[in-house]
C-alpha cells in the first residue's frame, strides 16, 4: 500500500545559496553573451568561468567542513510539492571537475575561436563561447537538481547545447553526425521521461530522496528502472548504444570535442549512478548489475579493438572514448556486489567516480592536443605523425600523460580508479572483471604506444608547420594532462570526499 | 473499465506505435513526427496519472498537468531542432537521409 | 457503459487510427497533415482528462506550430521523397519492429493496469499551500510557485534551442533575416485573414494570460498563440521576420527570463528564498513574470519555426 508522501523534514543548509549561485551563473552567462552579442561572448565567458570555478571550490570546501549535503530548497517549499537542490560528495566533485576543465578548455580556445577584427559579429566563435556557457549551464542543473523532472529538463538542455558544438563547423559529416546525436539523446530523453511518469503514478513523487524511501519491488519500479536506464545508456553511448559518438566527437571542432567527450557523456553517466544508488538501491538486481557491466566490458573491448584499427586521430580519441565509457559501468556490479557482502561500497563508488573524473581530464587534454597537432600538420593521420615530437614537445608529452592516465599507470587517477575496482572486484569474488580491465589496459597501452611512437620518429627535413601554434595552448594542455596523471594522489586527502551524503544503501537484490 | 484507464491504454499503444515508427521510417522528418507520436503518448499517460490523482475539487493532480505542458514546450522544442538540421543537411546534399557513417573515412577537416 | 465512456472509447479509436494513417501512409506532406488533425484530437482527449491548461496547450503547440513544422519541411523536401522512401526495411525489419512496438506497448498497458489505487496525488498539498500564491488556477500555481525552477529552465530551454538552430546558419547570411522573403497576393485571402485575425488574436492572448491566473490559460498558451499571429502576417507578406543580429531582438528573447531570474533574486532578501515570493505579493509579482515570459515565449516561439537565417540583412 502506497502512503501518501508527506512532507519531507529538509532545510536550506548554511552553505545553500551556493548552489543557487552556482546553477543560475551559466545561464546568466549564455543570455549576456546573447544579448551582448558580437566579440562580448567570449569575454563574458572568460568572465564566468574563472568565477565559476571559485563557487565550485566553495562548494567542496563547504561539504568537506560540514561533512553533509548542502541542500537548498527552491522558493522555500519542501519536496515532493517543491523542489531542492542537493550536493552530496559526487555532486562536488563533478562540479569542480567541470570548471576545471571548462576553464582549461577556455583558455585553450581562446584564440581559436577569435572574432576577426572589424566584423562585430561572427557566427563561430559567437556560438562557440554562447554554447560553452550553455553546455556549462546544463551540466551544473544535471549535477545540482534532485528532483527527477527537473532533471529531465536539464538533460535536454544539455543535448541542445551538444548537438550544435558538434555541427559547428558546418560540414555535411559533421550535420550528419549532430543529427544522429540528436535522435539518441531525443530517444534517451523520452524513455527516460516515460520511466518518471511510471514512477510518479506509482508513489505520487518524483523527488530523488523521497523516492528512496518510497520504492518497492514492483512492477511499475522496474519498469520505470529499465526504462530510464536505457534512455540514460543511450545518451551516455554504451556499447551497443554508442555509434553516435565517434563521429560526433570526431568531427566537432577540437575544444568541443574536449567538452563533449569529457563532460558531456557524464552528465547522463551521473543520472545513472543517481537512479541506481540513490533512488533505486534495493530495486535494482544484482543480476542487472552484472548485465549492465557485461556492456560495459564489451565496450572496453570493441571500442579499444576499433580504435586500434583508426587511421585518424580524433577518431581514435573517440573510439577510446566509447572504451573507457564501458570502465564507468563496472562499479554498479562492484558496488550491489559490496552491498549484498554487508560492507560498505566506498571503493566501487569512489573508483567509478575517480574513473569518471580521470577520464574527463585525460581526455579533454587528449582532444585538445589532437586540436594542435591537426593545426600544426594540416592534418591527424597517425601513419603521417612524424616530426610533431619535435615540433610540439609539450603537446606529444600531454599525449603520453593523458594516455598513461587511461591506462592507468601510478601515480595517475586511473590506476587509483582502477585499483580500487579491482579490489571490489577481488572482494565480492567477481573476477571476470579483472579479467576485462587487464585486458582493457593492454589494449589501451598498445594505441597510446603506437601513436607516441609514431610522433617521436625524427624526420630529416622540418616540416613547416601550418599554423604556429603559441606555446601557452601547449601549456594549458600539459597541465590539464599533468592533472590527470597526479589525480591518484587525491587518495593522500584527509577526506573522503565521494562519501560525503552517501546513503549507506540497502542490501541489493530481492531476499 | 473507466476514462483513465482507456486513455492510459491509449498512450500505450501511441507509444509503441511510435516507436515503431522510428525504427521503420527511413526518412528523418518520418522519424521526428514518430518521436513526436512518443512523447505525445507518454504525455498522455502522464495526464493519464494526473486524472487518477483527482482530489477535492480539482479534476486532476496539477502537478502532472503542470509538468505535461513543460513537456510539451520542450518536445517543441526539440523538434524545431531536429527539422532545422534535417533541411539544413538536405541544403548542403541534396538528401536527407542518415546513411550509416563510415567510420574509416576522415572527413576533409 | 455510459454515454461519456463511449464517447471517449470513439475518441480513442479516431486518435489511434489517424496516428496509425500519419505512421503508414507514404506521402509526407499527407503525415504532416495527419499529425495536425492528430494533435486536435489530443487535445479532446486532454479535456476528457480534465487538464485543460493541457488541452489548450497541446491544441497550440502539437495541433498548431508542430504542425506548421513540419508542413513547411516536408514540402521543402517534397523532391528527395521518393529517393528516401526507396531505403524503406523489407517486411522481415517490419516485423521486429512491430513486435518490438507491440511488446513496448503490451508492457506498458499492463504496467497501467497495475498502478496503486488510490492513487498517489499532489493536489491536497497543493490545495493546501495554494492560498500564498493567490491563485485559483492549481497548474499556474504549480508551475510559478511550487516548482518555478522547471518553468525558469523551461525558458532557458527556448533559448537554448534557439540558439541551437541559429548555429546552423550558413556564415554568409549570418544576422540576416529567417525563412524567405514571401510575397503574397495583397488583396488575396491569406493577406485579408493576416489583417483581420492578428487583432482578435493578440486581444485573446491578453485575454488567456490575464484569466490563467484563476482559470485555464498562462503565457504558454498566450505566447503560442502570439507567435502564430506573428507567423500568419509574415508568412502573408505583410511583415518581415527582423534580422537575428538586432538588440533589440536579442533584448526580448531574454527578457522574459531575466525578469524571472530579477525576481527570483529579490525573493532572497524579500521572502527568504530564490524563486519565493513576498508574503501578498506573489500574484502581482506572477503575473508579471507570466507577462515578460509571454513575449520572449512568442518570439522564441515563432523564431524556432522560421528556422535559422536564410537570406542576409539587405535581402
């Protein structure tokens, strides 16, 4: 018997306003940048990015001091008749991360997508900086909304703002390729929407807390779990739901490709860990789980098997993208299987989540520097790479760093992501996924060796380069990519922040 | 037997009928008024949880309602979208269709 | 079986069989058709659910600008039709795919079946709370009080498909001017409707946003209908769409939500919370918001129709 939902007992935390701030500051940016026009747009980014990423720092200090969710309820009305904004330890995280990188990707772009001088306005750089500032917007409500409509509008938000990164350039592949993208993440986006509607007719809510408690095994729950989990899988392009991405992410220009590769695919990877650990914990079945991570470890290994097969570049990135996608999905077997053990799931969560962020570092440094090579060579052919070694040191350095950190070499965030799962793995007796993420990592390593490799062979006579490129674009890509590789260290912090008003969840599974 | 449940049979059948529309259409606009046929069902079903929660005077739940049209706003929204890009692609091919992408191909950046 | 449930068990076949027709036939431009037909009758089925605000905004949005939509594309493409349809899947994908669709369906309808009675509801809380707002339309108070923050990125939403489908502009007619330059016969009768419906219109959108405070109604509806007003008198000729670089173009597509966000803010200090509103006030203060969202929801609106620039600011 379904009760009526009451009254949820939450209050603004101290810290609250913060996310207000946090989530309507992209917006504001976009509608500056829209009505200002012209070369403002990119100056109102360079303006609210920086400021962004101090209110995500304020964000993490907050959660660490209070060690709770800092939660904000909007027009003071509690859930399930308002809505709240909530940032447990993962929500921080990934806002931070994100300023991170869209400062990194920011200033990396910062002269390519320049106004020319005496046109007021220009429709690239014009869009571009707009749509940055919206893709920013997009994800900050993806990590700051709990309640599951609102959501839903924010993942739309999100995908108009990719869709167009994607075609900016205005080629017919690249239409092609925005418009595939489209039709997933619309699809995504109404399986999803279905599941919420099953959820609300079932308990009258669609508030993430409430629904924890509300949830039972029945067959509008599982329904709803299956049907947004497939939309979300769809926008998130696992395996067999992934042949949207390569093209997409290889054709958008490369500080978009750095956005979207990085940053975008996780805010629906996010919605997943959402539905699964927090409103529908003790739904979800172990045997899910193991279903869930089988795509997953066929996306490890048909993504890294084409990428090896890549005669380009970007396109190499982006089938590698498709890969590491699949290491995301190991922590929901991982986790359920901690869960049924009676201990605690901190280490699959906090390898999930450390792979995610990882990820999103390495490759954004990956793209961008994918971006300098094409500008220096006039071309990404990997057969033809010789000579960039010398012509960009610090680029090719980036390179082998980002890639390293996706293998997973110490002291790099994916060795910590990867340690940590693979003794959950170990623990809960699931070995066949240790099996997967060594096979995963070889496969890695092999192109990351073969495209360094390649760009290190000296060539006799200097290449002369397409365009100079400054060597602060460099630098802005080492150090995302120096980044990645010391992410590992985050397992010296005091704190563990990832665990920061996480549930201690229910045994997974039916009894 | 009674009004909500028909209806909620209705939005079921929409959506699958939808969904099967977007698999066999091969033409994008085909497939966009699909996707439209889906998202109508599912809204419908959403009205369809709405009417069920009636209660003291109100004929429906409002908070469904309410989210009903945002849903509609959005899935305008979405298809506005969708067409540009269709007309625009058909502009620059003269085709629209969405032959398979062939990966291996680097397109002329 | 009364009278009513067969009335309703009529409705449901007519909407299922112009679906199934907008589904199957082979023309496009007749799918376009059907899917206007389509959306009225939904919007029937809306009011047989007792959610008018619903209604009128499905009878708008799906039976109105969708439509125009997609009657203008599928004309635009009316020549590569018989090329597209030749990729057509042979009966086997057929097959699949309807069972596909049937499963879906069969799934679904029992999952329907086998929701909780009573049902789960909303309404007493918001009967409850709905006197802080001043209201007496539940929706309208739903949507600008209870849960504004759907609403406010709802507008954002707009502007971000808006933008969306301006990046698709070819660089040369960047801040020129959408959709074609139409000329029409003057003394015809689309110009003779262009002058005499806009008026009525625009007085029956005022209308709809001034009584949704406490009946069915508010600035969706509103807007939706103001923007179809916009697009009859351009597509009669008798005005031009402005060019997309304008200021003041840009200044009404944002205002609506910028009033939102400015009010919104002041609830901090004023009522303790973003988006809450003053203790007596919050009818004004909506209906302001309701007022400033309508325009920038018109013009959005009418905009996303035209579609992205197609001929420079001279032409």
């Amino acid at each position: 018997m379904n009760a009526l939902p009451a009254m949820l007992p939450e209050t603004t935390t101290a810290g609250g306003f913060l996310l207000v701030l946090t989530l309507i500051l992209p917006f504001v940016g976009v509608l500056a940048a829209l009505t200002l026009g012209g070369r403002h747009a990119r100056r109102v980014a360079m303006l609210a990015i920086p400021l962004g990423l101090v209110l995500s720092l304020a964000i993490v200090v907050e959660a660490v001091q209070t060690e709770r969710t800092l939660v904000y309820l909007l027009g003071g009305w509690a859930p399930p008749l308002g809505i709240v904004l909530r940032a447990d330890g993962l929500s921080a995280v990934m806002l931070l991360t994100t300023a991170v990188i869209l400062l990194a990707v920011a200033l990396f772009a910062h002269a390519d997508f320049d106004t020319p001088p005496g046109t007021r306005e220009a429709r690239r750089p014009f869009m571009f900086w707009t749509l940055l500032l919206a893709m920013w917007g997009s994800l900050n409500a993806v990590f700051l909304a709990g309640d599951l409509f609102t959501l839903y509008v924010a993942l739309e938000l999100l995908g108009f703002a990719g869709v167009p990164l994607v075609c900016l350039d205005e080629r017919a592949e690249t239409l092609q390729a925005a418009l595939r993208y489209l039709l997933f993440a619309l699809l995504g986006s109404v399986l999803y929407m279905l599941g919420a509607v099953l959820l609300y007719g079932a308990y009258g809510t669609l508030d993430i807390a409430l629904l924890a408690g509300l949830v039972r095994p029945e067959p509008a729950a599982f329904a709803a779990a299956a049907l947004m989990t497939v939309g979300l899988l769809a926008k998130t392009a696992l395996f067999p739901l992934h042949l949207w991405l390569p093209p997409a992410h290889a054709g958008a220009p490369a500080a978009a490709s750095a956005v979207l590769s990085a940053l975008a695919v996780k805010g629906s990877f996010f919605l997943v860990i959402r539905l699964w650990l927090d409103v529908m914990p003790g739904i979800i079945t172990p045997a899910a789980g193991q279903l869930l991570a089988a795509f997953g470890a066929a996306a490890i290994l048909v993504g890294n098997v084409v990428a090896l097969r890549q005669k380009r570049l970007k396109m190499l990135i982006a089938y590698s993208t498709v890969a590491q996608i699949g290491y995301l999905f190991l922590m929901f077997p991982l986790a359920a299987g901690l869960s049924a053990m009676q201990l605690p799931n901190d280490p699959a969560v906090t390898g999930g989540l450390l792979q995610a962020v990882s990820h999103a570092t390495a490759k954004a440094a990956m793209f961008m520097g994918a971006g300098l090579i094409y500008a220096t060579l006039g071309h990404d052919r990997i057969a033809d790479l010789a000579g960039v070694g010398r012509q960009l040191p610090m680029t090719l350095l980036a390179f082998a760093l980002g890639g390293s950190a996706l293998v997973g070499l110490p002291p790099a965030g994916g060795f910590l992501a990867k340690w940590l799962l693979l003794s959950a793995a170990l623990t809960t007796g699931q070995w066949w996924w240790v099996v997967v993420m060594v096979a995963g990592g070889l496969l890695t390593s092999a192109y990351v060796f073969i495209v360094v490799m390649r760009a290190l062979v000296a060539v006799d006579a200097e290449n002369t380069p397409k365009m100079v490129v400054p060597r602060h674009r460099e630098a802005v890509v080492l150090a995302l990519a120096s980044l990645s590789f010391l992410l590992g260290l985050a397992a010296l912090l005091p704190v563990d922040i990832v665990q920061i008003g996480r549930p201690q969840p229910f045994a997974a599974g039916l009894p | 037997m009674n009004a909500p449940t028909l209806f909620g049979l209705c939005g079921a059948v929409l959506v699958g009928l939808g969904l099967y529309g977007l698999v066999v259409n091969p033409q994008p606009l085909r497939k966009i008024l699909a996707f439209n046929l889906v998202g109508s069902g599912v809204f419908l079903l959403f009205g369809v949880v709405a009417r069920r929660g009636a209660a003291l005077g109100m004929g429906g739940d409002p908070v469904p309602q309410a989210l009903v049209i945002t849903g509609i706003v959005v899935a305008f929204s979405a298809t506005a979208l969708a067409v540009a890009l269709v007309l625009r692609l058909h502009d620059l091919t003269g085709a629209a269709t969405l032959a398979p992408a062939d990966a291996d191909e680097p397109p002329a950046q | 079986m009364n009278l009513a449930l067969l009335f309703d068990g009529m409705l449901v076949v007519l909407i299922l069989a112009v679906a199934v027709w907008t589904v199957t036939v082979r023309d496009s431009f007749a799918a376009g058709i059907g899917y206007a037909v389509y959306g009225l009758l939904l919007a029937l089925a809306w009011v047989r659910l007792a959610a008018v605000d619903a209604a009128l905004t499905e009878a708008a949005i799906g039976g109105g600008l969708t439509s125009v939509l997609m009657i203008r594309a599928t004309v635009r493409l009316r020549a590569g039709e018989a090329a597209a349809r030749a990729a057509t899947p042979g009966p086997l994908p057929r097959l699949l795919a309807a069972l596909l669709g049937g499963s879906v369906a069969a799934g679904l309808a029992l999952v329907v079946l086998a929701l909780p009675d009573p049902a789960p509801t909303l309404a007493p809380q918001v009967a409850e709370h709905i006197a802080t707002t001043g209201l007496g339309n539940a929706v309208t108070a739903v949507l600008l009080s209870f849960r504004a923050i759907d609403t406010l990125l709802e507008a954002v939403v707009l502007i971000y498909a808006l933008i969306a489908v301006w990046t698709l502009t070819p660089d040369r007619f960047w801040g020129g001017r959408p959709g074609p330059k139409y000329e029409t016969d003057p003394n015809g009768m689309l110009a003779y409707l262009a002058r005499l419906l806009p008026p009525i219109g625009i007085v029956v959108a005022v209308y709809v946003l001034w009584v949704g405070a406490d009946l069915p109604g508010g600035k969706f509806q509103a807007g939706t209908l103001l923007a179809a007003m916009w697009l009859l008198a351009i597509m009669a000729g008798l005005t031009e769409a402005p060019p997309i670089s304008r200021r003041w173009l840009r200044g009404v597509l944002v205002a609506g939500t910028v009033v939102f966000l400015a009010i919104g803010f002041a609830g901090v200090p004023l009522a303790g919370a973003f988006l809450a509103y003053p203790e007596g006030f919050a009818k004004p203060l909506i209906v302001a918001i309701e007022a400033a969202s309508m325009l920038s929801i018109a013009f959005t609106l009418a905009l996303l129709v035209l579609g992205p620039p197609e001929r420079s600011d001279q032409a």
